[in-house]
C-alpha cells in the first residue's frame, strides 16, 4: 500500500541533493471484522474511469472507521481542490502522500498538510493557515474528497503527478518554479517534482 498546498506554495529554493526515501506504511483504515469479497468484486468489474472508482469504492468506504490520517488528506483534497477536475483532486492527494514518502518533510499526512500552521499565510496548504474554519460544509464535496483520498492512500491509481512535491495555481508565478520539473497540470494546477525525491515504487 501507498502511504499517505494552497493555490501557491511558499518553499524556498532547494539544491538538489539526493535523499533516501521512506518506506512508510500507508494511513490507517480500520476495517470492522466483518470478511468482505472486496477484492473479489474489483477482479470482475476493475473500474476505467476515476468517476467509476469514487461510485466503486463507496460500500468499501462506509465499512471503514477513518482515522485521523484520511481526515487530514480529505481536508487538503477539499479545501485545496474541490473545484478541481477529479484528476486534479487526486494529485493534489499524491502530492500530499509524495512528501510523507520524502524525508525532507514530516512523516505523517496530518504533519505535512498542517506543517507550519502557525505561520500565518505562510504555510505549506494556504487553507491550514488562512484563519479560516477546516471544517467542511459543503457536503457532497466532502464526502467526494474522503473517497478521492481513500483511492490515494490505498493505492487505487496511479501517480498522475510523477512523483510531484509541489504545485502551484496556473495564475500565479512562483519564485521556487525555476528549480524545478514540471510534470503535469490538471485543471488550474501545475505540478512539479525538484529532482532530490524518486518516489518508492
């Protein structure tokens, strides 16, 4: 399993440096003890669209207890991205779980989405430190965001980022981009990878 930004990051620049990656065990979902055919059902009908994995992955879903990690990734898929095509939602996921993976970041989602939330305006996810509420209010966007974090964490889908630790809104112009690669863009979002991180495979 996988492990587990605001529309601008404010990173300093960085000279690539080679650091060895983290194999840290994706968040935790608890299961009830209740023996599913889960894995059974996704053999007969695998999913082809990311909008058949959100409607896939729902009975899954409501069977799990989420912890505290799911929350916080959910939180970041929201608040960053739910206005975002659901490509742009899942990556902005990835990038998320690409920095719990590289030991230049903390080692937990719950640390990288909020790291430096004291700072105002001046935090890794602009909506962490913003002064605003991270409580949730449009409902269906948030439960939307629970399973695209869900088929991040568990590894459902492929890495649209490329190993991306940033990304940035396509209108604004931010001083850090010049050091790195960019990688992909969906919706309003572009991603960026520095070269010092290779993702695990």
């Amino acid at each position: 399993m996988n492990k587990f930004l605001g529309l601008f990051l404010a990173m300093p620049l960085m000279i690539p440096v080679i650091l060895p990656s983290r194999d840290i065990p994706a968040p935790s979902f608890h299961a009830d003890p209740v023996e599913t055919a889960a894995a059974d059902i996704e053999e007969l009908a695998a999913p082809g669209t990311l909008q058949e994995l959100l409607t896939f992955v729902e009975p899954e879903l409501r069977q799990l207890t989420v912890s505290d990690q799911h929350k916080c990734l959910a939180q970041a898929v929201y608040f960053e991205a739910r206005s975002e095509p659901l490509e742009g939602q899942l990556a902005v996921a990835q990038v998320v779980l690409n920095r719990v993976r590289d030991a230049r970041y903390p080692s937990t989602v719950c640390h990288v989405v909020f790291q430096n939330e004291h700072w105002r305006n001046r935090c890794q996810f602009s909506f962490a430190c913003d002064g605003r509420s991270d409580n949730p209010k449009e409902a269906r966007a948030w439960r939307r965001a629970q399973k695209i974090a869900f088929i991040a964490a568990t590894g459902r889908w492929n890495d649209l980022t490329e190993a991306a630790t940033h990304y940035h809104a396509d209108y604004v112009n931010p001083y850090w981009k010049v050091a790195f690669n960019q990688t992909a863009q969906y919706g309003r979002h572009v991603f960026y990878r520095d070269g010092a991180f290779t993702a695990a495979p």
